[in-house]
C-alpha cells in the first residue's frame, strides 16, 4: 500500500457560510487599472477564470460606487447600467458564480456633514448593482487610507459633531482594532478580511507576526488574513488557527494556478512588479506559465471556484 499524503492546511476544506470551499487560498483584491472609463473589459474574463479553482474563493479589484468615488484611474464601476452588463460576463467566467464585490470611496476633502449619507447611499446603491450584476455579497474596502478607515483616524479626522473621531481616535491602534472586531459581531458580517502589518526601514524589512491575533479572537466569523504570505507561513496561520483563509495578490498574479502549485509543492513563477499597474490589458497573460500541462500525470479536477469581487 502507498502511503498517504500529508495532509496541506491550504489545501483543507472550509465552508464559509453558504459556500462550501476546497481550499483556503484566496485571490487578494487586486487592483489592474485596466478599465478603461471606468467600465469592466473583456479582457477580465481572461484574468479571473485563469485563476479559477475547484472550490477557490477570489476577490475583485477594487470597484467603485460611483462617479466622485474614483482614487484610482482606470478602475471598474458598478454604478451605471453599462457597468453592470459589463460585469455580468465576468463574473459567468467564474464556474461557480459565487461572488462578492469589493467596494471603494475615496475623496480628497472632508466632507459636509449632509453628504455623508448620500455616500451611504452610494454603496448601497453600488450593493444592490453587483448582486444584479451576479455577485453573491460585497466587501467594503475600510483600511489603507479610504474613506472608513479615514474616520477612525485622528491625525486625519478632525470633525466635531456627530462625526467627533475621539471616540474612537487611533492614537492606540490595537484597542481600536480589538473594538472595531468585536463591533462588527452585531452586523452579521461574514468575514473580516485584515493585513498584518510590516515595516521596511532603510536597513531592512521587519515582519510584525501576530500582531492580529486579538482581532482574530474578537471576531466570530470567518477571518481572512493578508500580509505576503508564501506557502509555508499560510499553512502555519492555518494550523495555529490564526486565520481561517490565507489571502494571496502577487504570487496569484504570476501563478494562476496558485492553489493547485501549493497543493504540490511546485515551483512559483516569480511575479514582475514593473507589470502591476499599467495599462497593457494582455501583458499579464503573456507573462505568466501554467503548472498543467507540465504534469500530465497528476490528477486532474473541473475548474469551478467561488470567486469574491
């Protein structure tokens, strides 16, 4: 009798919610700044089914909720009609049809107090668009200098009023983060998606593990963790419970087939940062080697993958 394979974290089940995954690789929320007027290309359809997998969950780049919303050239919209019927081909593309939208806003003044619910509107609005456009929920991009994530600052938040950022200044971050956490039990709130934080100075790059655990604790639901992960420190956050989904941007980028490299331990294909953001919508596809049709004597599997825009 052969003996059995060792069993790969990355490569468990999981069921997040409704959703049933066969593994716990996930596809980061990449922004491309490939659409051009803010409309979705064909070309996506390329993109995101290349890194389909049999039960995978992968994440869109960033999508906009409306027309003042836009940070960042050349990203995708789901606020008009056209958006939406551009999106839906993309999101067919993906065998299980299983997808959620990542959502951004972003703006470069503070706002009147009667705008903010308009911008509420805005992502509501925005929600309603990708669940027509066939997505399956949506994520709210509230880190990185955005526009949640700008309010709980307070070197940048300087309202009074209703918005006053002192009750929840980050001065002392890990007791926001903690509150923040266990805030969002009271929402219902599938998932929450953190990056461990890093730092490079002039003389080297320091790694902060762990620095998330409190959070992941507080939060009840699935937790996905983001940080450059390779395939060994995912396996690790996997086994010492530290995440329940280890999420994955330039390494999937130059290895579509990422999740099945990982289940055989093969080699990466190096990614080419020079690629990340321009506007060349097919360079990404020339620049990339797929493991398949280098091992013809491994089992082979349907390509179906949820996939999370």
């Amino acid at each position: 009798m052969s003996a059995e394979a060792p069993t790969i974290p990355l490569i468990t089940p999981y069921k997040l919610g409704n959703f049933n995954l066969s593994h716990r690789v996930v596809l980061a929320p990449l922004t491309r700044q490939r659409s051009y007027g803010n409309v979705p290309q064909p070309r996506a359809i390329l993109y995101y089914s290349q890194r389909t997998s049999k039960g995978g969950l992968l994440i869109s780049e960033v999508t906009c909720v409306s027309d003042t919303a836009q940070g960042i050239t050349d990203t995708p919209g789901i606020w008009t009609k056209e958006q939406v019927e551009e999106w839906k081909p993309i999101v067919d593309a993906v065998h299980a049809k299983e997808v959620l939208a990542l959502m951004l806003h972003t703006t470069p003044r503070r706002l009147r107090t009667d705008e903010i619910p308009l911008i509420v509107n805005d992502f509501r609005l925005a929600a309603r668009n990708s669940i027509e456009a066939g997505f399956v929920g949506v994520e709210i991009h509230g880190a990185h200098g955005f526009l949640i994530d700008q309010f709980m600052k307070d070197e940048v938040n300087d309202r009074t009023g209703n918005y006053d950022y002192s009750e929840a200044g980050d001065s002392n971050r890990k007791p926001l983060g903690l509150y923040l956490a266990e805030s969002l039990n009271k929402y219902g709130i599938a998932y929450c998606h953190m990056v461990e934080p890093r730092m490079k100075t002039v003389a080297e790059k320091v790694e902060c593990p762990h620095n998330l655990l409190p959070m992941r604790k507080a939060f009840k639901n699935t937790f996905l963790v983001a940080r450059g992960y390779d395939r060994k420190d995912g396996n690790k956050a996997i086994v010492e419970n530290h995440a329940d989904l280890v999420v994955y941007g330039r390494i999937f980028l130059a290895n579509p087939d990422l999740p099945r490299r990982f289940e055989l331990n093969a080699p990466l294909n190096k990614y080419n940062r020079d690629t990340f953001y321009i506007s060349d919508p097919v360079i990404i596809t020339l620049t990339i080697h797929f493991l398949k049709p280098l091992l013809k004597h491994h089992r082979k599997g349907p390509s179906e993958s949820f996939s999370v825009f």
